[in-house]
C-alpha cells in the first residue's frame, strides 16, 4: 500500500470530514424543525376545527331556541296586535 505524498492531503481529509459532519447535522436539524412545525399546523388545525365545531354547535342551539320561542309566541297569540293597537 502506497503511502500519500501530498503534505496537505490530511488536512485536506480531516477538513472534508468536518464539513461533512457539520452538513448532516443541519440536515437532522433542519428536519427536526420540520417535524416540529409539521406537529405545531397539525394542533392549529385540530385546535380550529375544535373552535369551529363549537361556533356551529351554538348557531344550530341558537336557532333552535329561537324557533320555539317564535311558536310559543304565535301559539299564545302573543305576536298578534292587541284590541287597543291603532290602524
């Protein structure tokens, strides 16, 4: 096995092994932020659509309450003009 002649050649080495190193450590950091921001939208939509749900469950009660309220009104003659209104 023949030996390298080059002086620099290890420094060269070790400085490419070193970039090397440096450029998957990004690479796993990068992915951990994507994975962090991938969980952090994923609980923004569950969190929304939580918020969502209620907004609709409430509208739907409202008007439901509305409805019975409007016919026990017109059931009880309450929403006709009285004898005393003016025409």
């Amino acid at each position: 096995m023949a030996l390298v002649r080059d002086p620099c050649f290890w420094k060269r080495f070790s400085t490419a092994v070193h970039m090397d190193e440096e450029s998957k450590a990004a690479d796993q950091q990068t992915k951990k932020q994507d994975t962090q921001s991938w969980l952090y939208r994923e609980r923004r939509k569950r969190k929304r659509s939580i918020i969502c749900g209620f907004v609709i469950f409430f509208a739907v009660v409202f008007a439901v309450i509305a409805g019975v309220v409007i016919w026990w009104l017109a059931k009880n003659n309450w929403l006709q003009p009285g004898p005393d209104a003016t025409a």
